[in-house]
C-alpha cells in the first residue's frame, strides 16, 4: 500500500535515488551551456524540494503534507533567490514576484532564442532551471513515494534528458545517460519495483532510446538572434549591434514622452577602450552608494555652460539590457524597480541582477547648450587624468591617422578638429549601408576594420562612430563610442505627443571631451540622428571646415586578417557576463542555507523550552507527577518509541523499557499519585529522574533516533494527552 511506503524507511531511500537521479538527468544540460555552476544552484533547489518532503513525510501521515511542504519550499526558495525585493521577508511571494516571475519567465525565452549552443546560463535561464527541476522533484516525489510508482519517475526523467537532444545534434552525453539509467535502477530496487521488471525495462529503454532517436527525427532548435522578440545586449552591445538593425522585422523597443515636447538620443552605455579588435565598456564593479535618486554634477561641465531642465517618462517593452536608456545627462531616475546604479565615468545606469525589459520611469536630466563660443574657447586643453581616452594601438595602420591630420590637422582648435571630422563622413563622400561591411568581410570597430572603411566608404553607424573616436584621439581629443538609441519617431496615436523607438532605431555615435563643458555627442553617420546647433556648420559661430593641407588619399593597406568583431570568443551572447547569474545568486543561496538552517533548529528549541517551563513548574510545586508522566511520553514519541496514550502509564512502560531505574521511579511516582490521590512533596526529586530518564532513552537509541530526538522531536506534531488516572 501507498500509505505503507510512506511510513516505512524505504521513503528515505527512495527520496536520495530521486536526488541522485535527477541531478544526473539535470547535469546532462552541461552540453548545452557554457558555463556549469548553474547546476549548483539547480541542485540546493532540488536537495532542498525532496527534503522538505522527505521530511514532512517523516512526521506526518497525511497523504498531501509532504507535497505541500515541498511545493512551499519551492517557492520560498526561489523567491529569495530571483525576486526577494518584491516579497514579505523575502520568501513569501506577493503580487509583485508574481510579475517579477513573468518577467524572468519571458527575458529566459528572449535569451533562449538569441544565443547558441553552448549558451550562458544568465539569472533569467538559471530562473527557469530551478523552477522546471524543482517541479519535476515533486511531481516524482509524488510517483514514486505518494503514489508508489516509482518505475513512472522514468518518464519525467527522460523529458530531460531529451532537451539536449532536440535542441542541437551531436551534442548529448552518453556518459550522462550511462549514469542516469545507473540512477534509476537504483530508484527501482530501493521502491521495491522488482515486482515489476517489464515496466521498469520498458521505460528504461524507452528513455534512452527516445533521447538517441529524437534528434535524428525532429529539427534542431536553434538558438537565433534573429528571433528574438524586441532586442537583447550583451556584455559588448556594439558587437551585434549590425545584426539588430538587419532584422527583417521592426519592432518597437520603447516610447517616451519629454516635458518639452523635444524628442532626445537614449544613451545606453559608453565604450571607452579601444583594443585595436573593437571597442568595450570598462568592466567595473557596482557602486551600491551611486543612487539614481540623485546623479552627481556632470563631468567637466561648468556653470557657464547654458544648460535646461527636461523631464522625460520612458516606458520599456522589449528590451533585454543590463543598462537602462537614459537621455544625458541624468540628475535623478524615479519609479525603476529594483537594484539600479549609475556609473560614475560615464553615468549609464545598469542593475547586477534586472533587466530594463518592463521598466516604467521618469528621468530629470540637462538639456546642454554649449556655445560655439565656448568649444572654441576650450582649445586643446586635455585633462591630465584623461589618458584613457587617447589610447590607441602602437600598430594602428597608419592610413588612420595620416588621414585624420590630413583633413584636420590644420584646424587650430580641438572643436575645430571635431566639426571636421565629422564633417568628412557627412559630405556626401561616404554612404550609409548596414549589409556593405558584411559583404565586405569588414563588419566591425576594429582599427583594420576602420582602415578598409576609410577606402570603401560604406558602413553604418558603428563604423562611423569608430573612425571618427580613434581618428580624434590620433589627433590627441578625448573621445568614446555611446550605444543607444536614436530619437525616433512621433507616436502615431492621436493625442499622444509621445515618441516611439523601434529596433531601427539603435545607433551608435561618438563622444569627445572638451576641457569647461564635458563630453559632447557629435553625429558622424549621414542620413540619420540630427545635429545640435554647436554642431552645425550652418548655424552662425560654428567654424567652417579647413581645407586639408593635403589630399588625403594614402593607399589603404589591406586588413592582415579580417575581424570578425561578433565572434569575440571572450564574450557571451546572453547579456551577463559568464557566471553573472550564480555570482548574483550565491550570496542569496548562502542566505537560504542559513535560513534553513535557523528553520531546522526550530523545533529542537522549543522543545528544550518546554523542558525548561516544565522544570521550573515542578520545581515551584506547580507541576505534579502526573505533568512529569506527561514529559515521559513527550520523551518517548521523540525517541520514536511506540507508546500509546490510551494506555495506562504501566503498559506504557513496559513499551519503553522498565528495565531502567529513573523510569521505574516515575511510574512508582505517578501510581502513587493516581492512587493516593497526593502530590510528591520533593518537586527536585521529579526534575532529577525526569533527567535520569531522558539519559536512559538516550542510551538505548541508535545515533539515527538520537539525532532525530533532538532536531525533529515528534512530540510536536504527535498529540500527548495525560494518563488516566484510574489504574
């Protein structure tokens, strides 16, 4: 019977060949991530769901306890680890997980589809794993144990399996498989199914087989950027930046509105070090004290530069970014959930554990105005601290830089270097192309890549936005390349003066510093974005560019080996870097162990408390024999003894054992007091032989009961009532 199986110690059993053989099915998945401490976590859900039901079992005979217990678990668990912040306590979910858990449910989907095997295991896929392996744990938990089946537990068992299988060819683990079957063998001998060899066989094979044919049946699942629905960056967005704009399909990203009614460029993030290769952000560690409830002064800005105040309420939908779009430069960000910080060098604002997907907030930021007056002004002065924008290679090809104080070298000033510059991709002479660089095997911002775009003259905005920062700094100007969004377009909607940004609309541009004003975007790229007025040359004050000393027309030399920039091996596809997601989680798993831990040691303490109570009643001549009968029971049902409460406290010694001394006196004690209908006078005589006895139990009991005595006393949940007093 179903309800012999749970009362007898082959539950026990049957729990560890679930664990087993579920962490092994799990651990198959190593084939198609790249990074494997995700299973850790995975496994402390998985230990923690059986146990929880294991151990309900142990202390209850109601048949939905231990699912309850295990489904309870599950969620808390998972709630302190993903979405503690929208939780009572941090483990009792609230409508909030709810949607915080809908959200990791579909940023796991939009990463799924946009990376390939091996993929990187980000929070919102480990989110994913932990709930799909935790549900499995109870659903076998309830085949094996509850129902008694455990010969069924094979068939949950082989969906995991298969995932690899259907998700790619060639890369199952048959090592994986030789284990699991290993595992749910043993799961069959420990449930006591050897009455059933055909079923067990059956699956077994079924299980195996299935998973080795499927591939050869179903097409592959492969992971595609290109699917992704809305858009996805990586720990380097400029390097599938190109791949974004040649969707076949636009979709919207976001909209916003301005209290001016103005639309603005949505900065992301800047990438300052240019390696040669490409262009990357600085890897920093998140300043928690960096509130975006207030921004510090921007950097280099003065007082004397005009600036205005803005307003804009922004509202993401389909964006999976570890950075939020921001306009520049942001004082204070209001109604963003959860953990964002601003980045001091260059104020984007990222989060270590969210994503910009579903984020409703209002920025107040500057509106800056410099006058052509005022960039004149700045000269060339370059701030001491400032070298890290003026880095380039020992090899840059010298087509870069000879080109660059070829048509700007002239111009006295560095603002007057900045106009030429972009000046020269705005004239006509370069055209605006996202599929050249592709056919031309030049797709990228490395300096090869910018060599060979000089000569083509085609690209789209990463290529514009490369040439023009490294040709700046070649002429000593501070410069980085941002990653955003451009204005996009007025909302279509009657009556909304909002503006809408699609993925058409994710841009790169440059940035140069100049000393007194801070860092000023410059627009390189024809044909798209708008100017500012310190940037145009038709606005009266904006210097008109220098005619070049010298036709710059120096032969390009030919990339010694094309960069293919999207195919960095040192980066993910995910959006996280590798390990972000257990990095995130292990302090929050240390948490739960720890508040495991406290949880187990609840029951041990209050029975030490009842103890306590009960000594210092006996011992106040409150308490009678009868009361320290009372604790005899209690004592026994922790050391699981069979003693029955409808039994006279004789027959129930003769269950424990007359044989020991301090027991044969409280019997003594309470017969006495049953018949003479009297107390014991000395109350410190009670409190010793209650002592006395809890030694003798403890002498008799194997090291298992002992433990179990002390950690999960039974008489907590296991009703004792007092001894009749007619003997």
């Amino acid at each position: 019977m179903a309800a012999d199986r749970r009362d007898s110690p082959v539950a026990w059993q049957v729990s560890l060949a679930l664990l087993l053989a579920i962490a092994v099915a799990t651990g198959g998945l190593h084939v198609i991530f790249d990074d494997q401490t995700w299973w850790l976590l995975v496994f402390f859900v998985l230990a923690a769901v059986l146990g929880a039901a294991a151990t309900a079992r142990a202390f209850s005979h109601r048949w939905f306890v231990p699912s309850a217990a295990a489904a309870a678990t599950l969620i808390g668990l998972v709630t302190l680890l993903f979405a503690p912040g929208s939780a009572l306590l941090a483990v009792i979910p609230t409508l909030d997980t709810v949607r915080a858990f809908g959200g990791l449910f579909g940023e796991a989907g939009a990463s799924i589809y946009r990376q390939s095997v091996p993929a990187n295991a980000d929070a919102p896929i480990v989110f994913v794993l932990c709930v799909g392996v935790g549900a499995i744990a109870l659903l076998c938990d309830v085949v094996a144990i509850t129902l008694a089946r455990p010969a069924l537990a094979g068939i949950p068992l082989l969906g995991v399996l298969a995932v690899p299988a259907v998700t790619a060819r060639d890369v199952t683990d048959l090592f994986v498989f030789a284990l699991c079957a290993a595992a749910f063998l043993a799961l069959l001998v420990v449930g006591g199914q050897r009455r059933q060899p055909g079923l067990a066989v059956g699956i077994g094979a079924a299980a195996i087989v299935g998973a080795l044919t499927l591939p050869l049946v179903l097409p592959a699942v492969v992971f595609s950027a290109g699917s992704s629905p809305g858009l996805s960056t990586a720990v380097n967005p400029v390097l599938s930046l190109g791949d974004d704009l040649r969707r076949s399909a636009e979709r919207e990203v976001l909209s916003y509105r301005t209290a001016s009614g103005e639309p603005h460029y949505l900065r992301l993030v800047s990438l300052e070090n240019f390696t040669g290769t490409d262009w990357a952000p600085t890897e920093r560690d998140v300043d928690r004290s960096n509130s975006i409830a207030a921004f510090a002064p921007p950097p280099g800005l003065s007082g004397a530069v005009p600036t205005a105040e803005e307003l804009t309420s922004i509202e993401v939908r389909n964006l999976s970014s570890g950075w939020l779009p921001v306009p520049y430069p942001p004082r204070s960000i209001e109604g963003v959930a959860r953990d964002w910080f601003w980045e001091s060098a260059d104020f984007s604002v990222s989060s270590p554990n969210d994503t910009a997907r579903g984020q409703d907030y209002v920025v107040e930021s500057l509106i800056v105005e410099p006058t052509p007056e005022q960039l004149l002004a700045a000269g060339t002065i370059v701030p001491a601290d400032f070298e890290q924008y003026l880095e380039l290679p020992e090899d840059l090809p010298t087509v870069i830089s000879e080109t660059a104080a070829g048509i700007a070298g002239p111009a006295p000033t560095n603002y007057g270097k900045a106009i030429v510059l972009q000046e020269f991709f705005r004239s006509g002479e370069f055209t605006y192309s996202e599929d050249a660089p592709v056919d031309g095997d030049y797709d990228g911002t490395g300096m090869d890549v910018v060599a060979t775009f000089l000569d083509v003259r085609s690209g789209y905005c990463v290529q514009f936005a490369s040439a023009m920062a490294v040709m700046a700094r070649s002429l000593g100007i501070p410069a980085r390349i941002v990653v955003g969004f451009l204005p996009g377009t007025p909302t279509a909607t009657q009556g909304d003066d909002g503006f809408t940004v699609t993925t058409d609309d994710l841009h790169s541009w440059p940035e140069l510093y100049f000393d007194g004003i801070g860092w000023v975007q410059f627009e390189p790229t024809p044909g798209r974005g708008s100017l500012g007025d310190y940037a145009d040359v038709s606005v009266a004050g904006v210097p008109a560019p220098v005619p070049p000393t010298a036709a710059p027309d120096a032969p390009t030399p030919a990339p010694s080996a094309p960069v293919d920039d999207a195919g960095d091996p040192g980066l993910d596809d995910s959006g996280t870097p590798v390990s972000s997601a257990t990095q995130t989680a292990l302090p929050r798993l240390l948490l739960a162990l720890l508040i495991v831990a406290g949880i187990s040691l609840l029951p041990a303490s209050v029975r030490v408390l009842q103890r306590m109570l009960l000594t210092r009643r006996l011992l106040a001549g409150e308490a009678t024999a009868i009361d320290a009968w009372h604790e005899v029971l209690r004592t026994a049902i922790d050391f699981r003894l069979p003693v029955s409460n409808t039994e006279t406290p004789r027959e129930n010694a003769a269950v424990i054992g007359a044989s020991g001394a301090a027991l044969a006196r409280l019997l003594s004690a309470v017969e006495h007091e049953g018949y003479a209908r009297a107390t014991i006078n000395d109350p410190g005589f009670l409190v010793s032989e209650l002592d006395g006895f809890r030694t003798e139990a403890r002498a008799g009991a194997s090291t298992r009961t002992r433990l179990l005595a002390r950690f999960y006393p039974a008489s907590l949940w296991r009703r004792a009532t007092r001894p009749r007093r007619t003997l």
